[in-house]
C-alpha cells in the first residue's frame, strides 16, 4: 500500500513502532523487577493535571512552567495542563489518599508520557516517556542513596556502559537564599559577558545560571563560588552521608558543583546519570531531594527523593550500544494451507482451527489470513509469509495430509520435515517440543 496522508503525527512526537515497541517492553520487565526489589510499588497516574499543580509544584519561573507547557482551557473552563513530569502528580495522589498519613511512607513508581514543548532533536521529543520512582514521607540520606542506587542497578541490569553519576547539593530554604546572593553578585559582576537567557536568570533564578551551556557563560559559571561554602549544617551532613552511603555501596560517582536542575523544587541532593553516547541531550536520568514540594502545592510536610529515566533515550543508548534486548516476540509456528486451487477447502478451515488450537496452547502462531473466499494463496506467497514471520516450524495441512488425519511439519531452520498426527498437533504437541508428541512415519 502507497497511499500518503496529508495529516502527520505533529512535530516533536513519534510513533513507536513495532521494531522498537518490543525493546521497550523488554525495558519495562526489567524495571518492573528491579523497582519490585528494591520495594515501590506500581501507580497509575492522570497524564493530565490542573495547571496549578504544576506552576506552584516545579516553579513558575522554570523554563517548563514559562515555556514548554500543554496547558488548555477545558469545556469546563478549568486550566488543564498535560503533565510534563510525574513527580507533582505523585505527591498529589499521595496525599489525596492519604498514603503518607500517620509518618507511614510511601515508595512508588509509574511510566507514562509526558509532555513539554521543546525544540525536538535526536533524544528530545514534546511527548516522551519516563519511568519515575519516588520515596516519599522518608526524610533520611539513606532513601537518596536508595533512590540512586535503584536507578543505577536499572541501568545495570539492562547493560548500559559508559554511565556517569553525577551529584551535587543545591541546600534548602535556609541556606539557598545566601547562596543566590552569592551567586547574583558573582554573575552581576561580569553582566556584559552573559547570554540573553542568562541575564533572564539573574534575574529571576540565578541558581540556572550555573546551568548554561554557552561557553562563555560557562567560564564565568565555572568560577562561580561552590554551594559547598554556604550548605547549613544539616544540608552538608545530609550530603556527606549520601556519598558516604554511595561509597559503601560502591558506586562510582562525580560531584558537580554546577549540578542544578530545571525543577525548582528540588532540596538538598540532585543528581544525573549521563551516557557518554547521548551526544547534546546526554543524561538518561535525572532526580533528587524535594522536601518542600508538598508544602508548596498546599499540601503537608512531605519529604520526598525520587528520580526520572527517559525510556527513549534508553533504549536509544542500549540500541548504539548494541546491547541486547531478549528475543523478539513472534510467530513460532506459521501454518500454511493447500488448498488445491481451492477443490479443497477443507484444508483452509482444518488450518484455521490448528492455528487457534496452537495459540490456545500458549503457542505463537500465524496463519495465511488471506483471500478465504477465493481460495488459500499461493504455495509460495505463503512460504514468504511464513519465512518474514520469523517462525521456526512450518505446517502444512492439504488434502493428502487431511486423509491421513495427519499434519506435515517442516522445521525451517534444518529443513528437516515430519508428518505428525492432527490430533496431537491440535494439543500444542509437535516436534517444536513443548510436550511429547507422537510422530507417525513419513
Ligand atoms: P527531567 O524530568 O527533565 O529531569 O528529565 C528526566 C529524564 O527524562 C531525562 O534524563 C531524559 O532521559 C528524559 N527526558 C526529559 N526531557 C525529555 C525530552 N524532551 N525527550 C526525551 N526524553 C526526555
């Protein structure tokens, strides 16, 4: 089929198709289980939320809430916004059904879409998918150790290569305010030299400034005075304990005092995990500490260390990578209809109900659906069939093999061939070797 459409998938999102939609489920068992392990449980989340949520939970003055935001007036006039993170939607759920109620806590995960207005490129779409993991209601260094280590182990498990841990504190509300003022005098200084964005950010979140990729912003921001010098107290201990606890775990990783992230609700740590086969758009993995975010959407005191993954960029890094995905699902055995020109459309309708007793076996099977009415195709339009299925056993029901009650099974790989009982193989019993069959002689 040639036919074009003039309607497209809108820029910035894409259809996962079946040659990758596999490696994604491939992906999703392996995190299922390690998320299980490491003891978070599954939520589904609404991937649409009231716009609040997001303005007051990650900050109106990040570029997600200033800019990249699907946000649209419902038809019951209320502010709708489709989630560009899931962390705000999580603490939401948890408090509205009290998950965290009484000290108890709460360690969750889900994926989904989410959705941001971006420039798309290799990596960055408008609608991606994350896994998100959160541990909520646990104020301790041990549940950011936790939270990375369970990413880590995500990406181990997997097989990704080449993955740097990078972490950095960016304090809490006691010790952040000194260290803007830090910060504002130490770009202030040098104003002249600064990027249109960045003379934004001084301006209104001067923590971003230490986040410009621009070279010559860069250097003023690399010689920019380290958080380090003016943590509190509890957020340098807090710190201290989170590399302690790494390095007991014996995870390699790298401070980066310039580690800041596009979220403003993030306290105490934050941390990436960058793949040295991303190119711009290189982390895979991005999370940290939020102990005020409840507050600030009018919630309760609910501390809270979670992370986001990128499944795109993952299985992107797994595919350059080369690494291995599991098998392919597919037809295991393909069955194969002669017809005899259509004189015998018995064979059509035995084939039809030994690929249904196959699959009712738990048996991958594929049949030639094609034009019934006029007749099973050709012989050799449905070998090509059976061999761009990717089965490895063919069957074969004609008119001989109908008068025998027999079935012609070829394995496709050694070209060896039997004839074994109908009966059986109506069971899911063949040489494919689930259960033992009882072959007849050629
Ligand atoms: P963030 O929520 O911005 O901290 O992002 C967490 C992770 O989500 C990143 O490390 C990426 O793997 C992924 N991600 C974020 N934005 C995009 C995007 N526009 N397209 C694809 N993946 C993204």
């Amino acid at each position: 089929m040639d036919a074009k459409m003039d309607i497209k998938a809108p820029r910035g999102v894409r259809d996962i198709l079946p040659d990758e939609s596999w490696k994604w489920a491939y992906v999703l068992d392996a995190v299922a289980k390690t998320m299980a392990d490491f003891g978070h449980s599954e939520i589904h989340l609404p991937i649409f939320e009231q716009t609040e949520l997001f303005s007051r939970g990650v900050g109106d003055t990040t570029d997600i809430v200033e800019k990249e935001m699907y946000t649209f007036v419902d038809r019951g006039d209320r502010s709708i916004t489709l989630r560009p993170e899931a962390t705000a939607g999580m603490v939401r759920a948890a408090i509205e059904h009290g998950l965290c109620e009484q000290n108890a806590s709460a360690k969750l995960w889900c994926w989904g879409p989410m959705f941001r207005y971006e420039r798309p490129q290799k990596g960055r779409y408008r609608q991606f998918f994350q896994i998100d993991a959160e541990s909520l209601g646990l104020a301790g260094p041990v549940a950011d150790v936790e939270i990375i280590a369970l990413s880590a182990e995500i990406f181990r498990r997997l097989g990704l290569k080449n993955l740097e841990v990078v972490l950095n504190s960016v304090g809490c509300p006691n010790c952040r305010p000194l260290y803007r003022q830090k910060l504002i005098d130490h770009f202030s200084a040098r104003k002249g030299e600064l990027c249109e964005t960045c003379l934004g950010r001084l301006e209104r979140n001067p923590l971003r400034l230490l986040d410009c990729k621009k070279p010559e912003c860069g250097a003023i921001a690399d010689a920019a005075p380290p958080i380090y010098e003016s943590l509190c107290e509890e957020c340098a201990a807090h710190f201290e304990e989170v590399k302690a606890g790494l390095t007991r775990l014996n995870f390699s990783y790298k401070t980066d005092k310039r580690l800041v992230r596009g979220l403003d609700y993030y306290t105490k740590t934050a941390y990436e995990i960058l793949s040295g086969d991303l190119g711009a758009q290189n982390a895979v993995c991005g999370g940290g500490r939020y102990d005020n975010l409840s507050e600030s959407v009018g919630g309760p005191h609910l501390p809270g260390v979670g992370f986001a993954a990128g499944i795109d960029r993952i299985v992107l890094v797994m595919e350059q990578q080369g690494s291995a995905f599991g098998k392919r699902p597919g037809a295991e055995i393909y069955v194969a209809a002669q017809d005899d020109s259509g004189r015998c459309p018995e064979a059509r309708s035995a084939a039809q109900v030994l690929t249904h007793s196959l699959r009712m076996a738990g048996i991958a099977a594929e049949q030639d659906a094609g034009d019934s009415l006029k007749g099973a195709r050709a012989f050799k339009a449905q070998m090509k069939s059976a061999s761009g299925s990717g089965a490895g056993w063919l069957c074969v029901l004609g008119p001989s093999e109908l008068a025998q009650g027999a079935v012609t099974v070829k394995n496709l790989q050694s070209g060896e061939q039997f004839s074994i009982a109908l009966q059986d193989a109506l069971q899911g019993r063949g040489p494919w070797g689930r259960r033992p069959c009882s072959r007849q002689a050629e």
